[in-house]
C-alpha cells in the first residue's frame, strides 16, 4: 500500500523557495560566444551612428524638433495618469530595490553571490558610461530647448543618452541575464525588453527626452548586458574573496583556526621530517621475484650541519633480514595442534625422568 504524500500547487510552490543545501552544481555563467560578439559589435555601431547623427545635426535631429511639436501627450491626456507610474520602471534608485531584494533571495538560496555582485558590476557600467556621455555632450531637453532646428549639445544638460532608458534595459534585463533555463530566460528577455520599450516611449510621450535620447539609451543599456561576460572572471574572484573573508572573521570570532583551502592537483606536499627513532619499511625485491622487507632507521640530521666545515651525516644504518617474508597462512606455527595452552615446566620435567616401577619376583 503506497503512502506517498501529495502535494497542493501552493505547497509545491512554497517548496521551491526553501533554501537549497548547497549551491546548485548546474549554474552555467555565460560566454563571449561568437553571436555574442556580433551582437555587441553591431550595436556599437547603431550606437555611434546615434552620436554621429546629433553631431551632425542630420535628419534626426529633425525627427526630434518634428515629434516634440506634435506634443503626444496632449494629443492623449487620458494615457497621461498611467504613463506617470510606468516611467517609475525606468528611475534607478526604485527599480534598483527591487532587483536587488529578488536577486539577495536568490543568493541566499543558492549559497552564492553571483547575482548581487553582477547587479552591483552592471550598475556600475550603466553609470560610468551613460553619465560620462551625458554630462561630455550636454544637451538640453525638449522642454528646455533654445533654438529651433538645432541639436542643444553643450548647453549644460544631462539628457543624452536616456537615463531612463538605458536603466530599464539594465535593470530588467539583468534578470534574463542570470536565469537559469533557457526557457526563463527567453520569457525573461521578452519581458525585460517589453518594459524597456514601453519606458522609452513613455518619456518622449512626457517631453522629458527626443526620440534619439531614447534610441541612444536602448544601444547603451543593450552593450553593458552584451560585455557582462567579459567580467564574469572579475565576479568569480570577488565572489572567492568575500567567502574567504568571511569564514576568517568566522575562525576569529570562534577562536578556530578556519580550514584552509584544498592545494589544486599536482602541487606537491611538503612533509614533516623524520625523528632518529622512526622506523621505516622498505619493500626490497629479493631472489626468486619475492619481496623483503627491509628496516631502515632514520636518523634525523640538522640543517646547520650540511654546510662545508661540518662533519658529514651519519648514513642511516639498515637492518636486512634474513629470511624471506611469508603471508601468515605459510608460517610454521609454534605450538603443536590442538591445545594453544602452554607447557609447565614441572610438566615438562616430569615427562623428561623415566617413571618408577614396583620391583616384582622374588
């Protein structure tokens, strides 16, 4: 009769988040594969074409000046409410939260830093790269815009590329980045690009950026996500550190010494020297093929005393035997069978002296 106990959905799900006993060995980090490569090389491309066309003031600049004029959200104020909420999926700091809070559980539950620590890289790019562009080109938004027709760079502003945007894709993005199936990650990557899509529409609908800000902030985003794997190196040897750190403060706070990490194969192992009463055995092979053993007694000898001006070491004195080695069951046993006591010797006398006998006859 079976008794196995069936789970509801809600107590499988609530199973799958329980903490795992060890960090899953089926974590896989991502590779600059080829198409990775590709990827990242023709988005660097669009991305300086960007640059090149505001520069220039080509025709996207007029693209710009043409849909900051037909003004969208006066041509849809009932969307005006909802869009000031879903803007909020692009802001850094909330959007940060809660990517962190998620991916501290997931840590916690793999035993690995991994997630957090490539949270903490990818936000690190995303303001070095779009804050150094941002403040380098200056360039003034539509609301603030001086002169019709031209490209506002170098007046002061901080709006090309979007930060909203560029954040968005990082963010939301770096979900897909860390999931572990392939099928998580493909729901995750629609996801992700659905959300930052609709950000960057929603702030050229607000006025708050041109259409090129929001194309330059989706190139931008898309090129940390796409050179993640150049620093997966850098995050597995941060990860190693904070581990050894840890377990030393742990050693400290116990008074134990922590356990040190096991030497790579192939290192050799330094050993202990020897004291002049060890005995060491020796197998020494002997006529007929048999194998005797030999007994060397090592006798220890100082450092100081193998220079020149000393007198040599002793050579260590070895001890042959001289019968072959035999496995127990060929050894001649020492008492007879039968009875393992031990013989008396007032017995032993006894049975030696002949036995007195009565005088019989006459």
């Amino acid at each position: 009769m079976r008794t196995d106990q069936i789970f509801t959905r809600l107590e499988r799900v609530f199973a799958r988040l329980d903490r795992e006993p060890q960090r899953p060995a089926h974590l896989q980090t991502p590779q600059m594969s080829r198409h990775r490569v590709v990827l990242l090389g023709s988005t660097l491309a669009f991305y300086l074409a960007i640059v090149v066309a505001v520069l220039t003031t080509s025709w996207l600049v007029r693209l710009d000046w043409q849909i900051m004029f037909f003004r969208p959200y006066e041509q849809w104020p009932q969307l005006h409410a909802f869009l000031d909420y879903l803007v909020v999926l692009g802001q850094r700091g909330p959007t940060a939260v809660m990517v962190a809070a998620w991916l501290g559980w997931r840590s916690w539950r793999q035993h690995t830093l991994r997630p957090l620590l490539t949270l903490g890289v990818a936000l690190l790019l995303l303001n070095i790269t779009v804050g150094s562009v941002k403040l380098g080109l200056g360039r003034l938004g539509p609301h603030y815009a001086t002169q019709i027709g031209s490209a506002e760079l170098f007046a002061g502003g901080d709006i090309f590329p979007s930060g909203h945007t560029a954040n968005a894709v990082v963010t939301w993005g770096i979900l897909a980045y860390l999931a572990s199936t392939v099928v998580t990650r493909r729901v995750l990557s629609v996801v992700s690009a659905v959300v930052a899509l609709s950000v960057g529409a929603t702030t050229v609908y607000l006025g708050t950026h041109w259409v090129s800000d929001v194309l330059l902030g989706w190139a931008a985003g898309l090129l940390i996500l796409l050179a993640l794997p150049w620093f997966e190196p850098l995050i597995a040897r941060t990860e190693a550190k904070v581990f050894e750190l840890r377990e030393l403060l742990r050693g400290r706070r116990t008074g134990t010494r922590p356990a040190a990490a096991p030497a790579p194969a192939g290192t050799p192992v330094p050993l202990a020297p020897l004291s002049p009463q060890a005995k060491v055995f020796v197998p020494r092979a002997a006529a007929g093929g048999a194998h005797e053993p030999e007994e060397v007694r090592a006798a220890a000898t100082a450092t100081s005393g193998t220079g020149p001006g000393h007198a040599p070491a002793a050579r260590t004195a070895v001890h042959l035997s001289t019968r072959p080695h035999v496995i127990r069951s060929e050894r001649t046993p020492g008492a007879p069978v039968g009875s393992r006591r031990p013989v008396h010797a007032e017995r032993a006398a006894t049975r030696g002296a002949p036995s007195p006998r009565p005088v019989t006859g006459g």
